[in-house]
C-alpha cells in the first residue's frame, strides 16, 4: 500500500486516566518494525475487560493506553521476517499470543503462551518502545494489539489469517469473546453429551458457553443471571432453563442442588465474581463435578472456600481464551463459523460507529447490550 514504511495518522480511543470515559483522539502509528504487523482495523468488539482497563482493574496497565482486543481488519503492512501474513489479508490480531517455541506453546495441553500479559507485560511491543503517540506523548499499547484504534500494530505472534471472505464485522467477536465462551466448553470442561450444566452470567462469553454446551449435546444447561432481559437469547441459543439468583431467598447454589439431586456435571463462572466463583464450584455434583472459571476478577481478589470441596472429587479449572492455541484455532473458528456450523451473531445486538464508543460502554455497563460491535 502506498502508506507502508510511513506514519500513519488515524483515530483512536484513548484511555488517558482510570475512571474517565475515553477520548477520541487522532494519533501517530508508526510502521512496523522487523516481525510485526500494521493492521487497518474495520471493526472491533467491546468486552468487559476493556471495561475493567477503564476502571483500573486489570493488572500490569500502564496509561495514558489504547484499549480494545476483540477486533478484525486488513494487513496494511509488514515489516521485516513477517511470512505468515501479507498486505491485503483479512485477520484477526490474538489478545493471546502464540509464539510457538516457549515451553508452553510446544506443550500440547496448554495455551498459555509465555509471552501472555500474564506473564510479561505488553504495554509496550517487545523491543520495549510503542507504536503510538499523541500530541508528542507516547501511548501504550494494550495486549499488543490495542483494537481501538483504526490502525494497530503488533508482532506476528499475535494475528491469525482469516478466510478472505469472512464479514469482518461479525467475525471480530472470535478475537475474544465467542472463542472464550466456546471453548470453555468444548476445551476446558470437555462437555459430555446427556450432562448437566449451569452458567454464571449470560453476557456475550456466558451465551457462548451456552452454545458451546448445547454443541457438545448436554441435555441440560441452566443459565443464571440477575438481569432476565438475557434469558430470551440464551433459551434461543439452547437453555433449558434459566433462574434469576433474586427470585429465591437461598443461595443460588443449594438452588441448583434442589434442582439437579447432586449437583451439576459442570459449571461456568462468566461473571469474575469471587463470590460466584465459590458457588459455582459448591453447585458441582460433589464426585465428579468440573467448575471452570471463565470471568476475569478484580485486580487483588482473594478467593476463600472450604478445601474439603475439593477432596470429594469435584475438580476447579480456570480458561485463558478457551483453551484455544490462538494461531492455529481461531482461523479454523473462522471457517466453522463460514461453513454455518455456529452462528455467534446473534450475540450481536449493537452496531455503532466508532466515535459512538462511549456510547457502547453505557450499553454494556447497564446491561442493555450482549455485545457491542463499532465499525470503522
């Protein structure tokens, strides 16, 4: 493209302070350096975790930042030793890399890629400087990929090609979103047809947990949530049934006890609750029961429980991006999703253009949106 090798100035939403809404701001991109990746975003999902970048909560976050990390667009540029995409493809840049020779990703029973922000911050590209600046000031990134900004830089160990022909306003939810919840299902709990299973919040990852559930053939799946305005989507995705924890004066737990005999087969927790955390895992079949946590938590919660728990049998797993190895499973997502064997745009239920992003966050903090898609 004729602006390769050249800064490039755009639009971006810029998180300047914690606790104040983000500002749209224009910015300088530089090109990218040897193994990394320009990229023209076309659109990009809100997640509650950017909303928890707003409000301070995520570990590891320096600011003034750029957040986003559920997006979609089209190589604008490459720098030097990139070979697995070109200018011109469709991608999806991976909020979880995959570097493919630390430890972890030559394991084949983890996706926990050592260059994960978990592990090593990545507020800054590896070389340690940023890709950004705005009014003279430089901006840090945000898992690399920073989706909230029509141009974005990253390495190439953090974005997938994708067919050339997925509509990249809906395919931008498998950056994060639907792969977690999916995932966490088919990957993490490794569902049974006939089981029984319970989800904690019915946001857009819980409602992909639903379809992940009702793919793998679980009989019955339960989804929770204290705002029934959900429960509509997630019976049309494959509920059995759905209860409002405020509808009953017990814990929602011995609830689900009462109603399954002996507890569930798996549970989810999609809401990043510690609280919830503990009654989810309370709510498994005390022998064999699987509670995967899939919610982010607040930065410096605690999680206190009876560890006798655990010694019956039940087992407590947590879920990094559904358990995919990114750079491999999330194009086959793509082509899944391309071949109609899944359709997560039903979790879409807001389009705004990209100055209305503030917008979309009111939608998502009041509960009136699953997600929130901003186009370009």
């Amino acid at each position: 493209m004729g602006t390769s090798g050249k800064v490039i100035k755009c639009k971006a939403a810029v998180a300047w302070e914690v606790d104040k809404p983000l500002s749209i701001e224009e910015v300088e991109v530089a090109p990218p350096k040897a193994h990394e990746v320009r990229v023209k975003i076309v659109a990009t999902g809100i997640c509650g975790t950017d909303d928890h970048v707003l409000k301070g909560s995520i570990p590891n976050i320096d600011y003034p930042i750029i957040p986003g990390h559920e997006g979609a667009g089209i190589v604008e540029s490459i720098g030097e030793g990139v070979t697995c995409v070109k200018p011109g493809d469709k991608v999806i840049p991976l909020c979880l890399p995959q570097c493919g020779e630390c430890s972890f990703c030559l394991n084949p029973d983890t996706n926990c890629c050592l260059k994960t922000h978990l592990h090593e911050s990545q507020n800054l590209m590896p070389d340690k400087t940023s890709r950004f600046t705005c009014k003279g000031k430089a901006i840090h990134h945000f898992l690399w990929i920073s989706t909230f900004s029509e141009y974005t830089v990253m390495p190439d160990s953090a974005i997938a090609r994708i067919d050339d022909d997925a509509p990249l306003d809906k395919v931008c939810l498998f950056g994060c979103g639907f792969s977690t919840g999916y995932g966490a299902a088919i990957n993490t709990a490794k569902v049974k047809p006939g089981s029984t299973c319970a989800i904690f919040g019915l946001g857009g990852v819980g409602l992909s947990v639903v379809v992940g559930c009702k793919s793998a053939g679980a009989s019955r799946i339960i989804g929770i949530d204290i705002n029934k305005d959900k429960f509509t989507k997630a019976r049309e995705l494959g509920a059995t049934e759905c209860i409002n924890p405020q509808d009953f004066k017990k814990p929602i737990q011995e609830v689900l006890l009462e109603m399954t005999g002996h507890g569930v087969d798996y549970s989810f927790e999609v809401v990043g609750h510690t609280d919830t955390m503990v009654a989810a895992l309370v709510s498994c079949h005390m022998g064999s029961g699987t509670c995967v946590l899939v919610g982010t938590p607040p930065l410096g919660s605690q999680l206190s429980f009876d560890p006798l728990l655990l010694f019956t049998g039940r087992t407590w797993k947590g879920c990094l991006i559904g358990g995919w190895k990114t750079k491999d499973s999330i194009p086959k997502l793509v082509s899944g999703y391309m071949e109609k064997k899944f359709n997560p745009d039903v979790l879409i239920t807001h389009t705004l253009p990209f100055d209305k992003i503030n917008e979309g966050f009111e939608l998502l903090q009041s509960g009136k949106s699953i997600r929130t898609v901003l186009v370009f």
